[in-house]
C-alpha cells in the first residue's frame, strides 16, 4: 500500500496544474519526499508539553471526526514540498522582502499543498480507511501561546520530524534531506503501515549551528532580527511580515499572503543536509 500511496502522491505533484506558476513552466514544487510515524508514537503525546496542552494527537483528532467509529491503530502519512530551484533562486536576491516567485508558491502553492491533503484523503476514504488530513479540520486552529508565541493544534513540521523527515534548525525550519526551502502537509488514517524509523538522535541533529557552532547563515539574512544566537523570535518575524513585507509586496505581486523564507535560501542547509565543515573551511550557501 505505501507504493500505491507513494507514486499517487509523486503523481500528483508531478501532473496537477496547480502545481505550477501563472503563465510559466516553472514548478511550485519538485518531488517529494514522504514519511510515516504511528499513531501512538509517544512523541505525539509529548509535543503537549514541548508546545502546549493546545497542540492535539492523531488520535484526539480522529476521535473528534469519528467518535465512536474512530480507528484504534493508524498511521500519520507526511510530505515535504521541496521549493523548485528556480523560485529558490529568485529568493536568494532578496534582501528585504521576498521575491514575486517565493510569495507566488507561498499563497498559491499552499492551495496546492490542501489539494494534495484532499487527494490523500479522498484516496485512503475510498479504499475504506478512515482518513481526516488535521489542517483541514474544525479542530486545526491558530493559536497565540504566552509560552512560544503563535502556534497552532497540529504542526506538520513536528508531525514530519516524527515521521523521519527532518529536524530542526536555528530559525525554527524543518531541515531535510532537500533542505529547508519547502512546505509540508500530512494526513491521518486508519490504515496501519510501518513507520519511517527517525536517523536522527535529537530534534536539532541536522543544524550546524547546534552541532558544530559553525554557520549562523539564517542569522545574517533575516531582515528583522528575528533569528538570533538564541533562536528564532516568532513575534519580531509575524510583526515583520505583517507590518513592513505585506504591505510592500501583497498588492504588487497580486498575493494574499507573501511569507519571506529569507532564512530558508542562500543557506547552507537549503538544499540538503549541510555536512560540518573543517575547522576553517568556508561554508557555503
């Protein structure tokens, strides 16, 4: 069934119109890569104190769309949405707001992302397994934690470092093995497959500024000073894309919400795993 599932996924992305720039050939998205983490994994039920009571399990949120018919076993499928190179590109120029191509998969490419949610849950129903994908439910919500800021009941970064997808970087990104420069989505289902296995020991394994206290690369290109030696302030980022980016670019570039991803390009770990580099060899992004 993963192979059925799989290439449907690959497919999709592959051949769906959505998946592409207004008037141009140019992709929002390539390949993806896909993971698998169990309903049950006790991660899940920790991110309740790492993030907050608020952020809810895969089974609360199967429970709450079926009840009584809820699954007792099941699966949480993810996928990482490398950004095309093409749209990486452009955003490398950017010193102070993203470019036109980034915003442009930012709003429309997210479309996409729910219409691939859609597809993987219409798939996994019609082959007679309970499948809800969280973000698409009553029970996804925005939140403002006095602990960590804004934050919502389900992460798809977190549910894709459970599934063995990545972990985590300075700026609160997602590092994978086609780097950080991307979207994610996942879905969960009654359908029981075997879990990725997770080839990392901690949630910061593949950012070089933990492990090595080399790079800092998203420290110098964000804009607002929102990424420090201590991390990743998400007020100052929300403030800055709300108050200065949104205003400068949403009307010109014809978008409802231009994101930034500064820190996701011209970084080392932008497309890829970054190795740690001998002491004096240059990194590069």
């Amino acid at each position: 069934m993963k192979k059925e599932i799989e290439d449907a996924i690959r497919g999709f992305v592959g051949t769906s119109s959505s998946n592409r720039m207004k008037d141009s050939d140019e992709r929002y998205f390539a390949e993806p890569i896909i993971g698998y983490a169990d309903i049950h994994d006790p991660l899940f039920a920790e991110y309740k104190s790492i993030i907050g009571d608020f952020h809810l399990t895969p089974v609360e949120f199967l429970e709450a769309e079926y009840g009584a018919l809820c699954p007792q076993n099941g699966t949480v499928i993810c996928w990482i949405l490398p950004v095309s190179m093409g749209i990486r590109r452009s955003n490398k120029k950017g010193k102070k707001v993203p470019s036109s191509e980034w915003s442009h998969m930012r709003c429309f490419g997210e479309v996409f992302n729910d219409a691939l949610r859609k597809y993987v849950v219409a798939l996994l129903n019609s082959r007679g397994h309970r499948t809800i994908s969280p973000v698409l439910t009553a029970q996804w919500k925005r939140i403002v934690s006095p602990d960590i800021g804004h934050a919502s009941t389900w992460s798809e970064r977190h549910a894709a470092y459970a599934a063995g997808l990545g972990t985590f970087s300075l700026s609160d990104g997602l590092i994978t093995r086609k780097g950080i420069a991307h979207r994610a989505g996942s879905v969960i289902t009654g359908l029981v497959l075997e879990p990725t296995a997770r080839p990392y020991q901690g949630p910061y394994d593949y950012c070089l500024k933990y492990n090595a206290n080399a790079c800092g690369a998203c420290i110098k290109r964000c804009p607002a000073g929102a990424i420090t030696e201590n991390g990743h302030n998400k007020e100052i980022c929300s403030q800055y894309m709300r108050e200065v980016i949104s205003p400068k670019v949403n009307d010109k570039y014809g978008v409802t919400i231009s994101g930034c991803g500064l820190c996701q390009t011209k970084v080392p770990c932008e497309r890829r795993i970054p190795a740690i580099k001998a002491e004096g060899e240059k990194i590069r992004g």
